[in-house]
C-alpha cells in the first residue's frame, strides 16, 4: 500500500511538472490592481491576481485585454512559445468625464 501512494504522489509531481515546463509563465503589471484580466475574451480575474507570483497559460496566440470601468482599456496580443515567461504592462488612463 505505501509503495502505491509513494507512486501516485511522485506522478502527480510529475504532472505538475510538465505542465509549468509545456505552459508559458504569465504575469501582468498594472498601475490599477483591480482591473480585470480578460485572455481570449474570457474572464480569468484581476489584476492583483496575476500580478506578483503569475499563472501558467497554454502557449500560442492570445489576445490580453485589461479593463476596468473608469479607465481605458489596454490590449495585447502575444505568442508565447512553451516554457517562456512573458509579463504584459498595462498603464491604464483615467476616462475623462
């Protein structure tokens, strides 16, 4: 029995392994924390959320936009290839009212 939980813990490991080395580390740099991270217009949280440590994403071409209701949005397109790294800035401006 324990050689088949030491098993099923050292491939779980492993997994989570290859999936950091066959996605692209991805971080986002705003100057308004609570602006909305959306990736292939999909909602996939704030800013705040994927400022610091990042998320995996797959690899391939992707549309980023960062929104938030008082400011103008800012878009990217990017084309990570796996096992990359990318950070996208976004300086969001203030809608003038």
């Amino acid at each position: 029995m324990k050689t088949l939980v030491l098993f099923v813990l050292l491939a779980a490991a492993g997994c989570a392994h290859s999936l950091q080395s066959l996605g692209v580390g991805f971080r986002v740099d705003s100057n308004v924390s609570d602006a909305t991270v959306w990736i292939d217009d999909v909602f996939v949280g704030q800013v705040s959320e994927w400022q610091h440590d990042g998320k995996f994403i797959r690899p391939g071409f992707h549309r980023i936009e960062i929104r938030h209701p008082n400011y103008y949005s800012a878009f990217q397109e990017i084309e990570p290839a796996a096992g990359t790294q990318i950070t996208i800035k976004a300086n969001l401006h203030a809608v003038l009212q």
